[in-house]
C-alpha cells in the first residue's frame, strides 16, 4: 500500500509542520516502519503535552506514532524523535523498536536480508547492515 505522507489531524498544515512531515515520511520508510493499513482513531484530548494513545498520521516529536515495523511485523508506537540520529558527542544511529528481533549489531545479517527481501535499500547510517552485504 502506497499512500503519500499526511499529517495527524491534530497538526495543523503550516509549512513548519509539512517540512517536519517530508523528514519524518522518509525517516520512517528508512527505518523499514510504515503507517497503519488499518486507521488508528485519533486520541481523544490529545493536546501538546499530554496524549493517551498514538496517532495514525505523523503527529509531531511529542507525541507517538502509530506503525508496523515491517522487518518483524510488529505493530509499534513510536515517538519520532526516537528515530532520529543522535548527534553531538555521544552520537547513536537510530535504534529499533524495543525488543525487535532484528535491532543491534548482532543482527545485521539479518536485518540486510530482510532490508532486500521487502525491497527496502538499506539506510546508509545502517554501516553494520552495509557491512554485511557484499558490495563490488
Ligand atoms: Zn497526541
Ligand atoms: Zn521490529
């Protein structure tokens, strides 16, 4: 299923928030996670600093997304800002979801593999996965 990035309800379409969209879709699709097939109803009283439950569209940092991890299978709820890189001096490559079979070093094989078979390139910050394919 291919639909183009949209904003949760909640976020209005200001050209801050389209922009933060654009990065946070092809994060998202980097990471091998995607939207919901199924609609997720949007939180009731979800506000800036306070939401119970997760959102279908992508609903800023401060607030969880609703996606499958398409490595595992796994229906996640995620905050975005979790699936940046960390920069600065203790910089990180963005990690999986907590308890994915295919997170960490240990699992780049099959992390590479699983990048390939559901036809995603493998992100270039993966330099583990990268590392376990062979290149010529
Ligand atoms: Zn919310
Ligand atoms: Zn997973």
């Amino acid at each position: 299923m291919t639909t183009g990035p949209f904003l949760s309800s909640h976020l209005r379409a200001t050209p801050r928030n389209l922009e933060s969209l654009q990065a946070a879709w092809a994060r998202m699709h980097e990471l091998g996670y995607s939207p919901r097939t199924t609609p997720v109803a949007e939180p009731e009283g979800c506000t800036r600093t306070r939401c119970a439950g997760a959102h279908h569209g992508y609903p800023g940092s401060e607030h969880r997304w609703a996606l499958v991890d398409e490595l595992c299978g796994a229906e996640i709820e995620v905050y975005y800002s979790h699936m940046r890189d960390r920069k600065g001096a203790n910089s990180a490559p963005p990690r999986r979801h907590k308890g994915c079979p295919y997170s960490g070093p240990a699992n780049a094989i099959k992390r590479a593999a699983r990048y390939i078979e559901i036809g995603r390139p493998i992100p270039a910050w993966d330099t583990d996965a990268r590392a376990a394919v062979p290149t010529d």
